[in-house]
C-alpha cells in the first residue's frame, strides 16, 4: 500500500532546517510520491532541484496567482526551459485568487491563460489555484478544455487542488475533465461541505494533498504541515464513505499516477468489493 502527496511545498522555507528529515519520514510513513510545485520561478527551480535529489520527489513548474505580475517574457521561457527538465509532471501551481488579490486581476487572468497554452504547447496536466475566484477559473478552463479536446491524449487535463467549492462546482470540474485534490480541512470537525464533496467526487477523480507547510490537519492543526501527514487525510475520506485507509490510499494513489504520468503500484488495477479500482 502507498501513498501519493498530491501537492506539497518542499521548497519553502519552512523545510529549510529539516527537509531530508521531513521527506524521511514521509517515506517511512508510506509516502512513495510526492508532487512538488513551484509558485514562481525560483521556487520552480528549487522543485526541479530537489526533484533531482529525491527519488520519491517530482516537480511541477509555474507561477502563482500571487506572483502573476512576474510572468514576463523571460520569466515564460525559463519556465518553458524548466519544463524540460527530469521529472516534471505538470504545470503549476497556476490560477486566480480572488481573496488576496495580490496580483491585479486581470494580469493574474493572462497568466493564467498563458501557463495553460504552456500546458498544451508541453503535453502536460495543470496544477490549478481558485480561491474565491470559481466563476473566472470555470470560464477559462472551458476555454481551454474546448481548445483542447480535438487530438488531446486523454479526458483528465488537471487538478483544482485543495478543492473549496462545492458539489456543484466540482461536478462542472469534473464535467471539464479535472480532479479534484482533497487537502487537510477535510480533517476539521466542522468540515460539512469538504465532506460533501468527497462523498459526491467518483473514486476515480480524488486526489489527497497536504499542501504543507499549508493546511494542517488535524490532531496537529496549528504547527507546521508535512507530506507525512497525507495519511490523516486518507483517513477521513475513508471514514466519510465508509471505506479502508488501504482502499483509499490504493485508488488515490492510482489516481495521481495516471493524471501524472509516473508509473507505480497503481499500474495494474482490479476491483475491490467497493467498486473501486485496487
């Protein structure tokens, strides 16, 4: 039985003092996958750097909403030149964020826009950012799912990540070919609407993620995230659809895989009782 972090910052900060030890015991807890990526580019460069340096390590390339006023030119050719690199999966962590604004909006719009057209140019999923902004993120998606349809390689084009609608949001996600990433406030004791949705989601369209340093869930709420902790989030899917950890940890993991194209345990699946694919 594995594990697939789905969505982690390895390279912040935070993970300065004690990142091999972080990465360490997320192995030992079963965490045979992790997925890096980048929020501008020198944090995409530091997710290709320790993808390098990590085997269970892979690296996703792009920028941020908060940082869309850096995606110049160069800033797009470095990241098309990262995407080159061994061991990139996606592009992302890309979208809107319409709570900070940090970036204006529409610049935060266009280079959204433009990683997606990056996306196509590769052959690569995306990694996607909404927070507070779903009307902006569907649009633009169902343009580019329109653009991308005719010839794609698959139906699966991305993942909203840390998933904050609702079950009819994410019923148009899935319509539009996306996963949804279920992250650590699905743990939280007044997390009706994250439980909603992953009772709703199809098995075969869920992701777990920590998004650590970000999003601790709980009993550890309030200290810092890590990649070991996906299991907790495991955990509560499986209460809430009454399933195991080792079914939900064996379909996500199946799940990560195919969206990300690296190969493991989940290559060959059958069915449990559940219907879901071991």
């Amino acid at each position: 039985m594995e594990l697939v972090d789905s969505h982690c910052h390895l390279d912040q900060s935070q993970f300065d003092g004690d990142r091999k030890a972080v990465i360490a015991r997320a192995n030992e807890s079963g965490v045979t996958c992790i997925i890096n990526p980048g929020v501008d580019v020198p944090s995409s460069r530091e997710a290709v750097l320790l993808a390098q340096q990590h085997e269970s390590v892979y690296a996703a390339v792009g920028v941020h909403p908060h940082d869309a006023k850096t995606l110049d030119t160069p800033a797009l050719d470095e990241l098309k030149r990262l995407a080159c690199s061994p061991k990139i999966v996606a592009i992302g962590e890309i979208g809107l964020d319409y709570y900070r604004d940090l970036s204006p909006r529409d610049v935060q719009r266009r280079a959204f826009q433009t990683q997606l057209e990056l996306a196509t140019e590769l052959g690569l999923p995306v990694i996607v950012h909404d927070r507070d902004a779903h009307d902006d993120v569907l649009a633009i998606l169902r343009d580019w799912h329109a653009s991308r349809t005719v010839g794609a390689r698959n139906s699966t084009f991305g993942v909203l990540h840390s998933f904050s609608g609702d079950t009819a949001l994410a019923e148009q996600a899935l319509a539009l070919g996306f996963y949804i990433g279920v992250s650590g406030p699905v743990t939280y004791q007044n997390a009706h609407r994250p439980r909603e949705v992953v009772r709703s989601v199809p098995s075969e369209r869920l992701l777990i993620e920590t998004d650590a340093p970000y999003l601790t869930p709980h009993p550890h709420r309030g200290r810092r995230n890590e990649p070991a902790y996906v299991r907790l989030v495991a955990q509560a899917i499986a209460e809430t659809r009454g399933l195991t950890f080792e079914e939900v940890g064996a379909r996500t993991s199946a799940n990560a895989r195919a969206l990300f194209g690296v190969a493991g345990q989940g290559d060959s699946l059958s069915k449990d009782k559940h219907g879901w694919a071991l």
